[in-house]
C-alpha cells in the first residue's frame, strides 16, 4: 500500500480544508508554520507576503520535519501569493527530498488559476501533477477534485 502525506501552508484556512479531506483519506498530513508569522491585516498580508513570493522568498519554518523518505507519494498544498507558491512551500521544496516521489501540488487561489506558479512548479519537479482549486473553503464542492489523489 502506497504512502501519501500532505504537506501544506494555510493562511486562510483554504489549505485546512484541503487537509480534512485527504485526511479523511488516509493521507499522513504535515502542516508547516513561518517563524515569523504574517501581518493579521489583509491589506497587508498582500503587500508582505507577495512581495516576498514574488521573490520566492523562502521562509523559516518552526518544527519541520523534511524527512518524506517513507512516503510514495507527496502532495504539496499552497495559497498562491503574486502568483507564485507561497514563502512557506518554498522552504519545503528547498528543503524536502522530493526526488523519486510522485508529486502533486494542490494550489488555492481567489482566481483558481495560478501560471507563474505552475511554472515555478515546472522548473522544479516538471513531472508534478498540479491541480488549482478556487477557494476550497468558501467552495468546498471543488475539493471533490482531489479525489483521484
């Protein structure tokens, strides 16, 4: 029996909605925290963290583990700031050995679009498969799209 584990950042709780229904599944889960956590203010939030997406900025990580070598296959979870994967994600693609695994990302957006992202996806793992979702919390429906994990 394959392995699966979820890792994945939440500002909003999209990525949380994500969690409970690969949970649900039998999906080992792993949520990561910033050190230094966002602005509370959304203006701001959007002004901080898409600048520092922007620059693919990766942020430091309070208790991650980056050990994945008992799982088959990782599902990586991240709201998409700028466009781009949000700062935590990119700690974890910097410090997780991904090489071997089966690899899906699951991004969650305003939009449900995502292109700079998909290409810093691509740059990295290019055979990653990537699903956007549109704000799985306020739509839970999409989370249904999930289900061929």
């Amino acid at each position: 029996m394959m392995k699966k584990l979820l890792i994945y950042y939440s500002l909003s709780g999209n990525g949380d909605a994500v969690a409970a229904y690969l949970a649900d599944r039998g999906f080992d889960v792993r949520k990561v925290e910033p050190m230094n956590q966002p602005p509370k203010k959304f203006f701001a939030q959007i002004l901080r963290c898409g600048f520092n997406a922007g620059r693919k900025h990766c942020e430091p990580l309070r208790d991650f583990d980056p050990d994945v070598s008992a799982y088959d296959e990782i599902v990586i979870g991240s709201p998409v700031w700028n466009g781009r994967l949000s700062c935590p994600v990119n700690t974890v693609l910097r410090d997780a050995d991904l090489s071997g695994k089966r690899v899906t990302f699951v991004l969650y957006s305003g939009s449900g679009g995502a292109s700079k992202a998909e290409k810093q996806i691509r740059g990295r793992i290019p055979n990653a498969a990537i699903l956007h979702l549109r704000e799985p919390k306020k739509n839970p429906e999409t989370l249904d799209r999930l289900s061929s994990l």
